[in-house]
C-alpha cells in the first residue's frame, strides 16, 4: 500500500494451510493508520510449479456496531434463562427486586509474586477476577531452574494467596514444547535422563498439588513445538503426558494450550490444526477437558475470531481463553479491540471463561496493553472490562402478577431477591440461575 508520502507498507492479512484439490477459505485482518493511495493484494505461499486460484476475493472496512448487534441475540441465548420465581397468592402484590450478586462466566488474570505486593494491584484482582494463573511460578524453568533444586516457595505462596481470596487457580504449565522455553539442563540430558527427568517433574508437581489446580496447561503451544516429542524420538509424548497427569490427579481438566488461533495469521496454528490435534490426543487415549486460546491479539476482527470458535466447537472440548491481552497504543482503540474480543467470547456457547494475560502498566508481558495505569487509574480500556462485566449482571423490580409469581429473564448467576408485601413485610432471599434448556427455571421462594 502507498501512503500520501508516497511511502510503501507492507500488511500481512491471513494465512492459512491450503490442501491441493480443493477449496480453503482465508480469513485475516489488518488496520490501516493513514489513508491509502493505492493498494495492490498479493496471494502467496503455493510451491513452484504449483497454480492457485483465487475466487470471492473481498477487502472490507469492519462495522463493529453492526458485529455487536448481531451478538445481542447469541448472548440472550448462551448466556440468559427465563426465570419465574413462586412467591405464593397470598404475597398479594408485592414489590420486588431482582440483583444479580455474580455471573457465573469467570475472568481471571495472570498474577506473579511481584505484582502481588502492589495494593492497586491487588485490590484489581480482588473485585474484578474469580480465577487466576501464575505467569512463571509454576514452569518447569523456574521450579527447578538447575537440576535437582526444587523451588515451589513462589508457588505456594501465590496459592495461599488464592485460597485466601477465594480465587480458583489455573495450572500453567506442566511442560512447555518450545525449545526455547525449555531450561539448558533439560536440554542437555541423553534420551533415558529426559524420560526420567519428565517422569519427576509429573510426579513431583502434581502430586504436590493434587486437588489444588482445577485446570492444568499440560504440554503447552504443542503447534509450535515439539521438543519432548523430537529429544525422546516418540510421537506419544503428548498423549503420555495427559495420560500422567490424569492418573495423578483425575479432577483437572486437562488442556492443550497455544496461540495464533483466533488470529487467522498463523499457518502452523490453524483451527483446523488444534482440532487436528485434539482428535490425535483422544485417539491416543488422552482425555482433552479444554482447549486454551491464549488470546495475545493485534487488530481483532469478530467475524474471524468466531470462526475460529466455530470449528473448535465442533471438537465438543470447552474453549476458554487464557491468556488475552490485546496490544494497541492507541488506548481509545485498545478499549474497541478488547471489546470485539470479550463479546465474541461471551456469545459463544462454547466459551466457558477468559482469563488476562495481566492488567496493570508495568507488569504485562506486552506492551500497550494495560488497563490500569500504574498509579492505579483505571483507563478507557478498563473502564470498558468493568462496563462490560456491569452489563452482564441482570438488576430487575417489579410487582408478583395476581397468581403470586415474579418473571424475569436473567444472566447465569447467583442472586438475592428482595421481597416487600403490601403490608410491608420484607422478605431477602438468595437463588443460582444455572444453564438448562429452553424451560424456565422455577424458584419457590418458600425453599429457597
């Protein structure tokens, strides 16, 4: 593309892995910070000698508005029920009001020893994240950062730290398959010293922490990587490994965990691959209890991050993204960004939660991503997760209709119920809206 300057950029749209004989769809997104002049759209990547044809080719400008109005109804129905609570005939017409206390639908965030010690930090986790995963405390790299010297000091400090606030903790991770996130030592051991090495790290921390972690990342980014796989010569590492950590601690749900998915840029990260590559691992015997997008997005597009949804759906594994940050300078932009992610999220039934890569200046993995600034402001991109969260709470009130019953249709979620009669008698009950089918869900306040 050519700018006013007469300046050429070069924009990378989407990748995709393309099989001979046959039609492959290629989806992407790009932005664009000036206006351009000219473009020209090139299609690339077939071996010499090799023809592809093009067809249906479009490049369109997105309409975000137009995206979440499509949502409004795949939220209502993924994430509401109908609900009639039974006050009895002889309540008369009572008032009543309806809060929603939380939704099930959990966030998290990524947490560290470090960040721990902030109080605007901490106070952020507090109030707005159910779950939380340790950034570095439980790798393989850092609990036994030379061989045979076990540190698992930092870890238990962030679960006590967890259990404390109630928090949930996501595993991550109990081996990593990227070479260059594998410790030297590790690398440097024969063929029999790693398969002994593998079967300690299995043992040691997850038998450490049974019952502890209710999700464990057991190989993770196995789209790009193969280490254990390449150094122990067997393609079974993977399934073994979720096999091992299965018998040590049956109650996890067990994840494959990798990045570039949602993107439709990556290649070697194709929804097709990671479904690919969940059949392989049932096939093998390994029982798949989720399938993590790691969510570490630039310029996110609805359209082609549900798509991606879509076809990992099909897989029946429960998708949680578990590691999102979206990086944009532009902090106005970063706000709409996290908003088309966290939408297209929480509109798909098959999503069932999404933990942040982080959330505070200073402390992310990425820059320009935060949405608390370090001095404990809240920006325009966190104000947007809070209103986002604020929306997903259901607050009625009303009157009970003459047979003594209050409707309403409200998100999944625990509640309290205030009810006042016409003689002024006051009634506080608690009820859990949990999903179910398409029947309402009757609440006899009388049992409740």
């Amino acid at each position: 593309m050519d700018d006013d300057d007469n300046e050429s950029l070069q924009v990378e749209c989407g990748a995709v892995c393309a099989e001979a004989g046959g039609w492959t769809e290629i989806m992407g997104a790009f932005r664009l910070r000036t206006e351009p002049r000219g473009a020209a759209l090139y299609v690339h990547g077939g071996p010499a000698g090799v023809g592809v044809k093009v067809m249906d080719l479009r490049v369109f400008q997105t309409d975000r508005e137009a995206r979440f109005r499509q949502l409004k109804d795949k939220t209502d129905q993924a994430r509401k029920r109908d609900v009639i609570l039974k006050l009895g005939a002889a309540t008369g017409a009572a008032s009543v009001r309806v809060v929603q206390m939380d939704n099930s639908f959990p966030f998290g965030t990524c947490i560290n020893t470090t960040v721990i010690q902030n109080p605007a930090f901490l106070d952020f986790f507090t109030n707005h994240f159910d779950w939380a995963v340790f950034e570095n405390e439980l790798k393989w790299y850092h609990t036994e950062a030379q061989q045979g010297q076990l540190n698992y000091a930092d870890a238990d400090a962030l679960l006590a730290l967890c259990d404390r606030l109630r928090k949930r903790v996501r595993g991550h991770c109990v081996f990593w398959s990227v070479d260059g996130d594998v410790q030297q030592w590790v690398k440097n051991l024969g063929k029999d010293e790693l398969k002994s090495a593998v079967q300690s790290r299995l043992e040691g921390l997850v038998s450490r922490y049974a019952g502890k972690f209710p999700h464990y990342d057991v190989n993770n980014e196995m789209l790009h990587g193969q280490f254990f796989r390449d150094r122990l010569a067997d393609e079974d590492v993977p399934a073994f490994m979720f096999k091992e950590v299965a018998r040590l601690d049956p109650e996890p749900a067990l994840f494959v965990n990798d990045f570039n998915v949602e993107c439709g840029n990556d290649p070697n990260a194709t929804p097709e691959k990671y479904a690919e590559q969940v059949a392989w691992l049932e096939s093998c015997g390994a029982v798949v209890g989720g399938i993590g997008l790691q969510g570490h997005v630039q310029n996110p597009v609805g359209e082609v991050i549900c798509a991606a949804l879509d076809r990992l759906a099909t897989t029946g594994v429960p998708i949680w993204f578990t590691e999102l940050d979206v990086s944009e300078p532009d902090v106005s932009l970063r706000a709409k960004d996290l908003e088309v992610v966290l939408r297209e999220a929480y509109a798909h039934p098959a999503v069932e939660g999404v933990v942040l890569w982080g959330f505070m200046q200073g402390t992310m993995w990425r820059q320009d991503a935060w949405l608390v600034d370090a001095d404990g402001t809240v920006n325009e991109a966190g104000q947007m997760f809070l209103n986002l969260q604020r929306e997903w709470k259901t607050d009625v009130r009303g009157n009970a209709d003459g047979d003594g019953n209050f409707k309403f249709r409200g998100f999944h979620g625990r509640y309290f119920v205030e009810v006042t009669t016409a003689t002024g008698c006051r009634m506080l009950k608690t009820f859990t809206v949990e999903k179910g089918d398409n029947t309402p869900l009757l609440v006899d306040l009388g049992d409740a």
